[in-house]
C-alpha cells in the first residue's frame, strides 16, 4: 500500500491522488485510441500465424462454414509457422550481446568489463534467453515484443535488493504513443495491466475497496476495469521532469565539489561555501545552470484508487530516469497520423491462403475421380466374382473371365481404368503461392539451393544470407532493445547496489567470479591484493562513477563460437604442427570431446616450465634475451668507439696545427734567408747597376711595384 502522509496533510494527499489518477485516464485513453486498430490486426496475425486444422485460423470464418456444409476439404498446410521458426530460432542461436565501453575519465576498460559481467549474470539469472525468444516470436507474429526490468529482494532474510528482466505480453502494455525513438528510451510514461480473478484480489487487497461494479467511477468509464469476477490492475510509469541546478565549486586552495544542487549535503561545509560564493564574501571559482531531471514514478491502480506507490516514501521512491520497459518492435511507421504495425506475418498471409486454397482444390479434384481399377461386363465374370474382388489385393498369376454369352455371342473383355490425374491448375497455384511466400517473407527454402551453382560453402551461405539482409530490420530491432536493457540496467544498479556486497559477474565462456561492491571507494575499479592467509585477489567496484556507452553487437553464440575455433585450430595446427606447443592450450579449451580441458592444461604447464614468456607479459624469452644483451653489447661498443674517435679527431687536429706551424716557420726561415740573401748581393752590386737590376727581379716575382721596393715599402 502507498505510505500516506501524517492526517494534516491528508487532504493534500488525496488531491495529489486525484491528479496522478486523471494524469493516468487521459494517457490510457490516447494510448487505446492510438493502438486499437494494430491491435485487433495483431490479434488476428497471431492466430493466423499458429492456425492448423483444428482451429482453421488461415481460413475466413465464411468460406470455413461453407466447405464444412457442403463436406469439401478445408486444409491447412501452415508454412507461415515454418517461416517464423526459422528467424526466432536463427535469433536464438546468435543472442546481441551487450558491449559497454568507457567514456570520459575516472573509468578504465576493466571497469567496463566488470560492468559486461554483472549484466551478463543478471540476464543469466533473469532466463534473457526465453524472455529474448518470447519477445522475438511476438515481434514476427504481433509486430512487437516488451519485456520489463524489475527489481526486488534477494530473499526473504535480506535487505538488499537485486535487478532481473520479466516477460511481458505485448496486449498487457501501453507505451508513450508520442516516442520518436524505436527502442522508446524517450518515453515518459507507459501502463501495464494485469488481470486478477476476483477473490485473488480480494486476498492480496484487502484494504482495498472497489468501486461498485456499472458506477461508470473506475479507471475507465466502460465499466470493464471491475466486474463480478475479475478485476484489471495497472501498473502506470511516468517520468517527472524536476528542475534542478548543476553547480560547480572550487575554494581558494584548489579544492572542488561538483554536483546537482539537490545532491548537496544541507548543512555541510560546500553548502555554507556556496552561499558565501553567492554573496561574494569569498573567491575561488562558482559555476551554475539550470538543468531538467528524469524522475521515474510508479503507481499501482485499481478502480478509482491508488492501491500502491513508490512516490510518497523517500526509502522506496526509484531513481532511475528511464520507463523500464524494453519494446522490441517490427516494421512500425506513422501513416497519415495512424500506426502501422506489424510482423513478417501480415506479408505473407495471402500467399498462404492461396496455399490452403490451391491445396485444398487439388486433393478435392482428386477425390472426385473414380478409384476403380476395372470396368467389366457382369456376364464375363459370372462364377469367377472371389477371384476379381480380390484382384487388387492379391498376385495372382492371371484372371479368366467368359469371352462368350450362353448364345455363343462376344463379350467385350474387362478394361482398365485411368488412375486419378491430379489438377494441373492447382498443382500451379501450389508452386506460384510457395513462390509468392518466399518472396514475401525472403527466405528460400533449403531445397530450393541449385546444386549446380551452389558447390561451396561459401555459395550456400550467400544464399541465405539474402533473406537475412531482407529481414534484417527485425535483428536491427532487437539490437537496439538489448542495448537500452543494458542502459537500464546500468542507470538503476547504482541505486539498487548502494551498498557494500559481494555479487556475481558472468564471463563469455559461463565462468562466474565474485565482485566486491564498494559505494564509498574512489575510483571505479581497483584489486586489492592479497594479505594474509586470504590469498585470493579481489576485485572493488563501484558503479556510481563514470560512464559508459553501450553498443550491442549480433554474432555466433559462443558455443559456436568454440566449435569455429576449434576447426580453425586443427586446420593451422594440421599445417604448422610447430605452433601445437605454442598454442596448444589455447586450442584444446575450445574443443568440446571429454578430457579437452585435461589436455589443455598439461600443455599449458609444459608451457609455463619452458616458455614462461608465452603466458606472461613480465616474462621474456630467451632469444629475446639474447637480442637485448646483443642489443646493450652493440651499444656500449658504439659508445666506445665514439669516444676514441673524438680522441683521434682531437689529435689529429693537434697535429695539423703543429704541422702549420712548422710550415710557417720554415717558410719564415727561407725568408728571411732570401731577404739576407738579397741584401748581400745589394751591397756587393752597389755600384755596378746590379741593385736596381735585383729590386725590378724581385717586383716581378712577388707582384710589386719596382719603386716600392726601392723606397722600402
């Protein structure tokens, strides 16, 4: 029951009531009005869809009555069923998967990863998988397929609570008919109704009293919500839209705080901090704007009156901002203001009826032709009746019959009859309705493959791989709601996991682990490492930090996926037989047959005893040992050899200068000889005109002018 206010507030209370309740009446009805015509097309899809001979749902209700009269045959061949077999099933075997990526800082990948784990577990624990192909039967067949997340207690002696997915029936649910969103993340409110026998409800509401039965005072004015011996609940979502503001604060020593105004501790320090900044009494930095919250709502009614909520009490009240109802819709369009909804099914319904047509009218022309084998005159078998009664049950050698009457005249010998002939005209209609299904529905049956085009593998899988890209809006559908369950789970855990607890996480291959819930750590993902006798290490995760983007992939179940890799593991290994002590253990955990994982982990210590490195980063083989020693010997080489060449280029740079030197000397020597030289002979040729002679020679050998030398310049 909803949680009502202290008595002075009663009146307030129930005028709160009286708004959600007429909120409620008015949606319902538009989502009715929206909704009313797909859903007694639905309706009828799904029994055509499951129709047999029995029920005779693949035949108007008329033509039914009048073949049955007139005792004509009314056959049902149901192919549709077949076709939508094939793509459930095929959907089945490859489930999308969710994949939760890191965004912005404070988180990591193996954050993500923990995050891949726990919802992978929840969906485990939930049985997705039968919810996934219940919701994917009613996409094909209805046009749309729901399913909810829930949350509720561990068990009976505990307090914390823990997050499932629930099947839904798609005539249970209303969603926000104005969404623009296929996979309806941007829904505001939806209801979901349940139907309760009468004394059912009586036991588990008893407080409850309900409107007397034609009041016209119930949910709905028709009357229908309560009656003698049933009543219909609803469960209604709606988001609120709370206005909030987001604020940033920084003081003067760097410290900050960051966060919605309503998330701020009252009375705390950053909040006499924040007035002191709106005064200006203090510097540091102040940020603020407006911003619109989503704040999930739910309420239970019956009749006039809410039964239940998590509104009016603070410890129950959801804080999530999605409507947790997942839609997984077919081929939906808004067509002149009215929805078009449907399946596969819609498409393919003529085309089996002429099946069932085509079917019936050639067994009924077959029926009608004579199954007498003989045509005989009765005289020609007189006396001999035993032996031709028993002609087509019996091998018998030969048959007599009289070939004359008692006046010795002829009597026309017996004759054999035509066998029943089939239609030909409808034999046609059976393969052009065959045809015009697998055109419509785009799938080829498996014996229509052309042997003679199709050789390969890979030629048969193109061919199927056609009616996939053709039904492949029906994958994309489901992809998109798989990702929005992951964005669900990962909005509301934080609220539900507040605190510390151990709880499971689901590796690919079913390996489950234990993962420490840790509200108050600081960051997203950390392990602590062992100590003391507890050896084990533990992984601490808390899921209020960060964000994560979700994408959601289709692909192989991983039990296929083991198959594929074992092939391709004997495949190399057949031509390598090398890499079998290289990646051996890595093979063998993929093959299925007994003792594989045995085998797996002898390798694998054969491995970790002569090739550490294969197993660990830290660890480093012994060729790439080699390489880094011959690696730091080459170096310390070069580095001497650089040194001695700077030795040797200093030297040899000494040595120029000095032979400069002694180049410069010894032409200063020779000089100066010359000098002394010509000095003499000067003097000696004083007077006999042999000076001025030495001084034009010495002009012209050194370029001067003969009057400089003579001055002495």
């Amino acid at each position: 029951m909803a949680r009502r206010p202290v008595v002075d507030e009663d009146d307030k209370f129930k005028s709160e009531q009286k708004l959600v309740l007429d909120e409620a009446k008015e949606r319902w009805k538009r989502a009715a009005e929206w909704e009313s015509e797909w859903r007694q097309l639905a309706l009828e899809d799904i029994k055509f869809a499951n129709g047999d001979s029995d029920n005779g749902w693949q035949w108007p209700e008329s033509v039914k009555n009048d073949r049955d009269v007139n005792n004509r045959p009314c056959l049902t061949v149901n192919k549709t069923k077949t076709i939508v077999l094939q793509l459930a099933n095929e959907a089945k075997q490859n489930p999308p998967e969710p994949r939760i990526k890191p965004v912005g800082d404070k988180v990591s990948f193996d954050a993500a990863q923990v995050w891949e784990g726990l919802i992978r577990h929840i969906m485990y624990v939930s049985n997705a998988s039968q919810i996934f192909g219940a919701a994917k039967e009613n996409q094909l067949e209805a046009g749309i397929g729901y399913w909810r997340i829930v949350h509720d207690f561990v068990d009976d002696r505990a307090f914390d609570q823990e997050l499932k997915l629930a099947p839904l029936d798609p005539f249970e649910v209303y969603l926000d008919c104005d969404i623009k969103s296929p996979d309806g993340s941007d829904a505001m409110w939806a209801f979901i109704f349940t139907e309760y026998n009468r004394k059912e409800f009586d036991r588990l509401f008893p407080e409850v009293t309900l409107p007397r039965i034609g009041s016209g005072t119930g949910f709905d004015d028709r009357d229908d919500w309560v009656r003698k011996d049933s009543v219909r609940v609803a469960e209604y979502y709606r988001i609120k839209i709370v206005e909030d503001e987001l604020i940033y604060l920084e003081d003067s020593s760097g410290e900050t705080w960051s966060g919605f105004r309503s998330e701020m501790p009252p009375g705390g320090i950053w909040t006499k901090k924040l007035k002191e900044y709106q005064d200006g009494k203090t510097g540091g930095d102040f940020k603020k704007r407006p911003v619109k919250n989503r704040q999930l709502e739910w309420f239970k009614i019956a009749g006039d009156e809410i039964i239940d909520s998590t509104t009016w009490s603070e410890d129950r009240k959801l804080k999530g901002k999605y409507v947790p109802i997942v839609r997984e819709p077919g081929r939906e369009r808004r067509i002149e203001g009215r929805l078009y909804r449907a399946g596969i099914v819609r498409a393919i319904k003529d085309a089996q009826r002429m099946y069932n047509y085509s079917t019936s009218g050639e067994i009924e022309v077959v029926a009608l032709q004579t199954k007498t084998p003989w045509i005989v005159a009765a005289a020609s078998i007189e006396g001999n009746e035993a032996a031709w009664n028993n002609a087509n049950t019996t091998n018998a050698a030969y048959l007599t019959f009289k070939h004359v009457d008692e006046d010795g005249d002829p009597i026309p010998p017996p004759q054999r009859t035509e066998q029943p002939t089939p239609a030909q005209g409808f034999l046609e209609g059976i393969r052009i309705a065959a045809a015009e299904m697998e055109m419509a529905s785009g799938i080829k049956s498996a014996q229509e493959q052309n042997p003679a085009l199709e050789r390969t593998p890979k030629a048969i899988d193109q061919r199927m791989r056609a009616g996939e890209v053709t039904n492949y809006d029906f994958t994309d559908s489901e992809m998109l709601a798989v990702r929005h369950t992951a964005v669900i789970l990962i909005d509301l855990a934080p609220h539900i996991m507040d605190t510390a607890r151990i709880v499971k996480m689901r590796a690919k291959d079913g390996t489950i682990s234990d993962v420490h819930i840790d509200p108050d750590s600081e960051i997203a993902y950390q392990k602590d490492n062992p100590t003391g006798e507890d050896k084990a290490i533990k992984v601490l995760f808390n899921p209020t930090i960060g964000k994560f983007a979700v994408e959601a992939d289709v692909g192989p179940a991983y039990a296929t996926q083991r198959q594929e890799a074992w092939a391709a593991f004997v495949e190399i290994t057949t031509r390598s037989p090398e890499l079998m002590n290289i990646m051996g253990d890595l093979g063998f955990l993929a093959a299925d047959f007994p003792m594989a994982q045995e085998i797996a982990e002898r390798i694998r210590r054969n491995i970790e005893q002569n090739m550490p490195w294969l197993l660990k980063d830290s660890q480093i083989g012994p060729l790439v040992q080699k390489l880094q020693q011959d690696n730091g010997d080459l170096t310390k080489q070069v580095g001497e050899l650089m040194e001695k060449l700077a030795e040797y280029r200093i030297k040899v740079r000494g040595k120029d200068e000095l032979r400069d030197i002694e180049i410069a000397d010894a032409e200063n020597k020779r000089l100066t000889a010359e000098a002394g030289a010509v000095e003499s002979l000067i003097k000696v040729g004083e007077g006999h005109g042999l000076k001025k002679l030495i001084q034009q020679t010495l002009a012209e050998m050194l370029g001067f002018d003969p009057n400089q030398i003579e001055k002495g310049e």
